[in-house]
C-alpha cells in the first residue's frame, strides 16, 4: 500500500507540473487534493503518524541522550518547553 500511495503521489505531482491541460484543469486538481487533505480519515492517519514519529524521535533521543555535546541537548530540551503540554485528553494534538 506504501508503495501505491509512493507511485500515486509521483504521478500526480509529475502531471501537475507537466501538464498542458491549462489553469482549469490545475486548479480543479487543487480542490480535489484540499477535499482530501480536509478527510477526517486522512487527518486522523496523519497525526497518528505524527504521533508516532514524535514517539520513535523520543525513545531515539533517550537513547543517545548521553552521548551529545551538552549544547544540543540542552537545545532539545528547550524546544520541547516550547511546545508545551497541549494534551487535551481526546487524542487530539495542535498539528
């Protein structure tokens, strides 16, 4: 399915930027992609992905922690101050 998904989005860029078929054809392409990235489905499928990116970056950093210079680590910290504790309950983030 990765792959599908992979060789989709390919062709659809490469037709965008290749296509003669005018501005129409273009800007129906931009609704349609918009309609799909507004998809609850897709929205959901995305900041589960997020989420578990953030959680593998995480468990990486715990991991490595020890073996950075004290400038980056002391940088990580600091950015994850920065964005806080936006946990709401409901599985829902500021993405």
């Amino acid at each position: 399915m990765r792959y599908r998904l992979t060789f989709m989005t390919g062709v659809a860029v490469g037709y965008v930027l290749g296509a003669r078929a005018g501005r129409e054809r273009y800007e129906q392409l931009c609704k349609k992609f918009q309609r799909f990235t507004e998809n609850p489905a897709v929205r959901n499928t995305a900041e589960a992905a997020a989420l578990g990116g953030r959680k593998a970056a995480t468990k990486a950093f715990g991991k490595v922690e020890e073996r950075l210079p004290d400038s980056v680590s002391d940088r990580v910290h600091s950015m994850r101050g920065q964005r806080g504790g936006t946990d709401d309950g409901w599985g829902t983030s500021n993405t």
